[in-house]
C-alpha cells in the first residue's frame, strides 16, 4: 500500500484530485418534527421555530454562539420528552439576545461583500429565507446547493470559523431536517467567515509534510512533545488560535498535511476516536478538568458524520481535513495537555447506555448545553462503528460522571 501511495501526487491523496473519494457511512436516523403529528416533535419543531424568531444566533457582543438548537435537538435525540424540552427553552433563553438591524440588507448580487461581517448576520437570514422562499418555494436545500456547494470559494470550506460552530449547526440542520436551521447555519457560515477558508480554497496550502501518519492520535501524541510549540502562550484561550496562525502557521500545516488519507474511511473512524479520547482522556483522575474547547472538536466530529451521507462527494475529505485543521488548532491553543487512555476506567460497574443517557437528560448538567451535546457524540459513535469492547460507552460513562463544568 504504501509503495502504490508514494506514486501517487499528495494533491490527490489528500483532496481527491481529478476522482473525489467518498467517505462511507450510514446516513444518521432523520428526524422528521417538521410533518410528525405526535406532541414531542411537535414541540421541538415549534421550540426551534421560536428560538429563530426570538433569539439572534450570535450574542453578547457578537462573540457568543446560540446553542439553542444544539440542546434542544440533543435532548430530543436523547428522549426528553416535551415538558423538558419546554424547561430547556426557558433555560437557555435567559442568556440569549433579541435581533438587531444588519448596517443594510444583502442582495443576490452582493452577498459576499459582507462576509465576516458578524453584524450582517440578520440581513444573512433574511436574505437565505428570502431566496428559499421566492426562488425554491421553501426548499431549504436547494438553497444549501446554491450558497453552501456553489461558486468557486464555497462557504462550506470555511465551517470552521467560530470553533465550528456554522459546522455543528448544519449537522443539526441535515439531521432534523429543519429549514430554520439550516437557514441559520448558512447565516453563520457567512458572518463569521475567516481566513481559516483560505487552507482548503488554495490548494498551495496543501503540500507534502516531512512525515506522515494515517493515525490522528499519533500526530496528536507527537505534537504533545514537539518542543518547537513550547512557549507558545502562556495560557489555555480561544484567542490562542489566531496568534498561531500568525506564529507558526508553517509549523501548524506541516502537521496538517501529515496526516494521510490512504483509507479515508477507516481514517474518519479513527478521527472519530480522537475525538473522544481529546475531550475524555485528556483530564487526569481527580482533575474534573475537561476543556470548553476540546469539547468542540468532538462535536464538530460529529457534525462532520452527520453531513458526509449528505453533501456532495467532492467535499468530502476536505471535510474531514478541515476538522484536522480545527483539532490542531484547538489542542495547540489549549497547551496540548497530555492525552493518556488509561485515564478512562474500563470497568462500568454495571452502567449502560441507559444510565449514560438518564445523567444528559436529568442530572445536574442537563442544561448544560456541551454536556449534553457530548454524550449524545459519544453515543452516536459507538451506534456508527459498533462497540464490542464498550470503549466508547466507557468514554461516557467517565466523562457523564466525572464532568463537574467547564
């Protein structure tokens, strides 16, 4: 295999060349809520509607994110039933914010002209639910194709703004098959779109590392004792991300072009699991000190397994790369803490995906939106690529136990 690999151009190993790759799992359950007669979609379908009315998707300052959705639609997946589903509304409002105006409005012709700008995103939602409206008669993912697949810098090369979070958003959007949504995935995909883009649209970007790895955790592990990031900073922050782009964005992409695509599919897995073991494996036993950022790239992660089945294959593996990009980033930023699975005890003392899912949706952390959103993480991966041995459901177990905030 990698006698074959080393014939062929990295350009097409790592982004598909002439001949996309497809990365193969199973489309996620859908959610129908919005023609689903019975009260519990009923009510997700109608709590969604009102958090896009009511609440702006960006918040206190424009730096904050709505979450809304993600809870909401976690829990559902979960089980809650709608009396929790109402209380988690009533939760996550308190801290959310009402519209406000955009400078001006957005047009067909001038749309990209303001991307980035954080305070257009309102003229962004009314701009997408105006052409979902006028020009594809309420069908939300023809406007997707258009605005999200299309052009020659497509928005979705750069999901990976504001830790994901345009990402995440979309994954929800697919998944519940929900135009509010997915309008305001593509609302937040265009106002908080940055540089970050520019690493998939430019191909120069993408060049042949010094050494190479099919495994994340692996590169991961050798970032942890690369000395040439000692120093960095001074301290675990989000605004750390920016500053190493500026520092060390050589340093940054060497390792992001290390990591080889030879089986995509087998490799997504293994992201997957790196995922998982970044969050979990990550606080050592007694610290209860798992990381607000790296709970990210688990659920961007996730993200990424809902969407595959569903965008067009010649994404796919940039999908899967700018996920890497975030990770490395994200872990970097955060003084790459030591990554060790023994952390994670394998004895469940009789605890099940029953008890796991109980603590997301009734214990203390319930409303904690990135709690709940982890687990349901978790337990999708081990419902994608099965789980003899209960890594993953031990993976849960540890973290919905031993979690005490961020």
């Amino acid at each position: 295999m990698s006698g074959f690999l080393s014939h062929v151009p990295l350009v097409n190993r790592l982004v598909g060349g002439d001949a996309p790759r497809a990365i193969d799992v199973p489309p996620v359950e859908v959610q129908s809520i919005e023609t689903d007669a019975e009260k519990r979609p009923r009510t997700l379908k109608h709590l969604l509607r009102a958090n896009h009315v009511n609440h702006s998707i960006l918040y206190h300052d424009l730096q904050y994110d709505n979450h809304m959705a993600h809870i909401l639609c976690s829990s559902y997946k979960l089980g809650a039933e709608a009396p929790q589903l109402y209380d988690i509304y009533e939760e996550e409002s308190k801290t959310l914010e009402p519209w406000k105006d955009s400078p001006s409005e957005v047009s067909e012709e001038d749309w990209r002209d303001n991307l980035g700008d954080r305070q257009y995103q309102r003229a962004y939602v009314d701009f997408f639910e105006d052409m979902m409206v006028m020009k594809y008669k309420y069908d939300w993912k023809q406007v997707i194709d258009e605005f999200m697949f299309g052009g020659k810098q497509p928005l979705i090369n750069g999901l990976i703004s504001s830790l994901g979070h345009p990402l995440i958003h979309l994954g929800y959007a697919y998944e519940f098959d929900n135009r509010e949504v997915a309008i305001e995935a593509l609302s937040l995909a265009s106002s908080t779109y940055n540089y970050l883009h520019k690493y998939i649209d430019d191909s120069s970007y993408t060049k042949k590392s010094s050494f190479t790895s099919t495994s994340p955790s692996e590169l991961l592990s050798k970032v942890a004792n690369d000395s040439r990031f000692d120093g960095l900073f001074d301290e675990a922050k989000f605004e750390n991300v920016d500053a190493l782009f500026e520092k060390a964005e050589p340093l940054v992409l060497e390792y992001w072009n290390a990591w080889e695509l030879a089986n995509p599919g087998e490799q997504f897995r293994e992201s997957q699991e790196a995922a998982i073991e970044l969050l979990v494996a990550s606080v050592p036993p007694g610290a209860h000190s798992y990381n607000f950022f790296l709970v990210h790239v688990l659920t961007t992660s996730h993200a990424v397994r809902v969407l595959l089945p569903f965008v067009p294959v010649k994404f796919h593996v940039n999908l899967v790369r700018q996920w890497w990009l975030l990770t490395l980033a994200a872990y970097i930023a955060v003084l790459r803490p030591k990554v060790d699975p023994d952390y994670i005890p394998r004895d469940l003392k009789g605890k099940t995906w029953n008890y796991v899912e109980d603590k997301a949706l009734n214990g203390r952390f319930a409303k904690d939106a990135h709690y709940v959103k982890a687990i349901r993480s978790i337990r999708e991966a081990a419902r994608t690529w099965g789980d003899v041995h209960d890594r993953f459901l031990a993976a849960a177990v540890r973290f919905a136990d031993d979690f005490e905030g961020w």
